[in-house]
C-alpha cells in the first residue's frame, strides 16, 4: 500500500493543510473582518461616554493593545486551521470507502464544501455573526450552546447525506444527486424552524451597514478556512497532483 494510504501521511497531510488554510483564514480576519471590527468598537466607544459611570465602578479596559489582538487572531486561526485539519483528515480517511470512484482531490474538495456548508453557512443563517458592539454579555453562555448545537446538527446532515449517498450508488450519478440534495434541503429547513431565534436584539446605534459588512466579512473568514481546507488537502493527498508536479520538475 503506497504511504499516502496510510492515516499517519493522511493526517499529517491534513494537520499541514489546515495550518496554511488558518493562515489564509487569520489574514483575511486581519485585513477584512478588522475594517467593521474597528467600526464597532468605536460605536461601543461612543456608547460608553454617554454612559453615567456609577461611584466604585471598575474600568473594564482592555490588558492588550488592538495591535496585539489583532496578532493573536492571526495566531489563534492558524492553532484552530491544525486542530480542524487533523479533524478533517480523520473524516477524509473514514469516508473514502464510500466514494472511492471519485479521485482524491475532487472528494477532499467535496468534503471541504460541505463542511463549510454545515458548520458556517448553516449558523450564519440562523445566528449570524455580530459585531463587538452587538450582545448581552449575560447571553453569552446560552448563544454558544445554541451556536455548537446547530454546528452539530448540521455536521449530522452531513454525515447522514454521505452515507445516503453511498446506498444510492447503484443510480445514476444526477439521480443520485437531486435525491440527497433535496434531503439536505429538507433536513436543513427543518433544523432552522426547530432552533430557537437568536436571544439578542441589535442596538439601535450600531449601523446596518457595519452589522452586514462584519456578518459578510465573518462568513467570508470561515469560507477562507474551510474551503482552503479542502483544496490545500486535496493537492497534498492527490497521487496525480503529486506526480505532475514530479514529472514537471523532472523536464525542467
């Protein structure tokens, strides 16, 4: 068995993979998520100056800079790109058995679209992304339990439509295809009506363009991530990728 079928090569392919896609993902943070971010902020700021500050109350003032912030984003998306590609590489692994008329690069790609689809577009339609200015503190606990929830039911979808997918081999390939997209469709739907709405209503001073361009600009972040996931895993992992690569080098 070639090294490449190994989990051991497929994971430290997909561990490698993630970093570069959480590198990708924290640039973007950093050059398009930051502009609304920035926004936000000075709205919260304006807020708190109109705000009566009672006698003993305790600045609340940030430990590290912006500049610093904005660094350890960067940072922490490259942390989260290894640990999510090291998930991504497991899940590769354990579904190739059921697609494996599709070369690599087209199924890391697929895996990578769907992933995207279940854990970022999903949540962003029910509980899109807000800015800092935007939030009760106090709902904070119960707005990530919500927020996992949704990640998890519709990794489910996902989970469930591979393996519908794998039961309908025997029709054709756009049969086959209509039936589980329409199945997903459904599924999805149904996991929107059945999770409550978000808990916290957004602030009459926060402008509708700065709330949409972060919401916009999270969502492009995790697309970032995600689906560079699945390109950057599927060049690694795809012999034929590897072996053009080789024989290109050979005639130069």
């Amino acid at each position: 068995m070639p090294a490449v079928d190994t989990y051991k090569n497929v994971l430290l392919r997909g561990i490698g993979a993630g970093g570069v896609a959480g590198l990708l993902a924290g640039l973007v943070g950093l050059v398009v998520v930051e502009v609304p971010i920035r926004a936000a902020l000075a709205v919260e700021e304006a807020r708190a100056a109109t705000e009566t500050v009672e006698p003993g109350a305790h600045d609340h003032g940030e430990m590290f800079g912006r500049g610093t912030q904005m660094l350890g984003g960067v940072l922490a998306a490259v942390i989260v790109g290894l640990a999510v590609g090291a998930l991504f590489a497991t899940a590769y692994a354990g579904s190739r058995r059921w697609f494996a008329d599709r070369p690599p690069f087209s199924r890391s790609v697929t895996l990578g679209a769907a992933v995207f689809g279940a854990a970022a577009l999903l949540p962003a339609v029910k509980y899109p992304a807000n800015p800092p200015a935007v939030g009760d503190p106090e709902t904070v606990d119960y707005r990530t339990v919500l927020y996992l929830g949704l990640i998890a039911a519709g990794l489910l979808v996902v989970f469930g439509a591979s393996l519908l997918a794998s039961r309908l081999a025997h029709l054709g390939g756009p049969v086959r295809f209509t039936v589980v997209a329409l199945a997903v469709v459904v599924a999805f739907a149904v996991i929107l009506l059945v999770f409550p709405g978000a808990p916290d209503a957004v602030p009459a001073d926060v402008p509708s363009s700065v709330l949409w361009e972060f919401r916009l600009a999270s969502l492009a972040e995790t697309a970032t991530l995600w689906l560079g996931l699945g390109v950057v895993f599927g060049l690694l992992v795809d012999p034929s990728v590897r072996s053009g690569t080789k024989a290109k080098a050979v005639a130069a």
